[in-house]
C-alpha cells in the first residue's frame, strides 16, 4: 500500500486531529534531510489525557488503546510536516513507545502494539519500523503511554 492514508484513515473510522502544539520547551518535530523525528506523543483522546498504570489500574488491551492514540497524533505531526500532504510520507522508520507501568509489568511490547499495529493497517509495508517499548515510572500528566518517532518523508 503506498499513498491515499488519507482514504485509509477514513476507511478505519479516525480522522486526523490537528497537530498538537508542544507541551514544554520543545519543537513538535524536526527535520533533517528526509526525516522527520516526531517528539514524543502523549495517550490523549478528543482533548482529555488517557492516564493510568499497567500492571496498577490499566489493562494491556486499554493500554493498547492508548498506544494507537499516541501513533494518531504521530501521523498528525507528519502530516504538519509535510504541509497538509500525508501521501508524502515514505515510511515509518523506528519508534519508541514509553509505558507508565509498574516494576513488574512486562508486556510493554503488548501495550506498544497498539500504536505499531495501526501504523501497519493504515501504511501498510510503509507503517513496518523498527522499535524499543520500555518502560517508564511515570509519565507527563500520568499519561498511560508516550510514542516518539522517526518517519521518512519526500
């Protein structure tokens, strides 16, 4: 699948927000050359953080939710940086995804899914990357999940 994420998202019931302004002292993203390094995205839906902990008060498929909500504001970021053209976006390159879990939870990979498996189902062989999930002892605003990433655009 190349081009048209657009329709794809459309198909898949999300439209795209628009780009979330930073939070702190920090540009959204940046380019050089042809990537775009996406700062971390937090767990956030229609304005309100989605805050929890796995392994506390959050379960890996809510968590996973979260996840796909980072990799929504992601795409929104690219989309910025190729001014309003999502069909300039090549690839994903590599994410990495935080989880605010407890010291024993392990399935950060599980939780991160969320945000890679929506990637795929909307790019296709274009949404595959590399990736670290890791976990995190806390998060901003005690958000449950925050994904960066780096994206390849034209």
């Amino acid at each position: 699948m190349s081009g048209n994420y657009e329709a794809r998202l459309a198909e898949l019931g999300v439209t795209l927000p628009d780009a979330p302004a930073p939070a702190a002292n920090y540009v959204p993203y940046t380019k050089s050359g042809d990537l775009v390094f996406v700062s971390g995205q937090v767990s956030m839906k229609d304005g309100v953080f989605i805050t929890g902990k796995l392994g506390a008060d959050t379960s890996i498929e809510d968590g996973a939710a979260a996840a796909k909500t980072c990799a929504i504001g992601l795409l929104s970021q690219v989309k910025a940086a190729c001014e309003g053209d999502l069909d300039r976006l090549v690839r994903v390159v590599k994410l990495t995804g935080f989880v605010n879990s407890t010291p024993d939870f392990c399935d950060q990979p599980k939780v991160v899914n969320g945000a890679s498996d929506f990637l795929v189902a909307v790019l296709g062989d274009a949404g595959r990357h590399s990736r670290s999930a890791v976990s995190a002892a806390s998060l901003p605003f005690g958000v449950a999940v925050e994904v960066e990433g780096i994206f390849e655009i034209r």
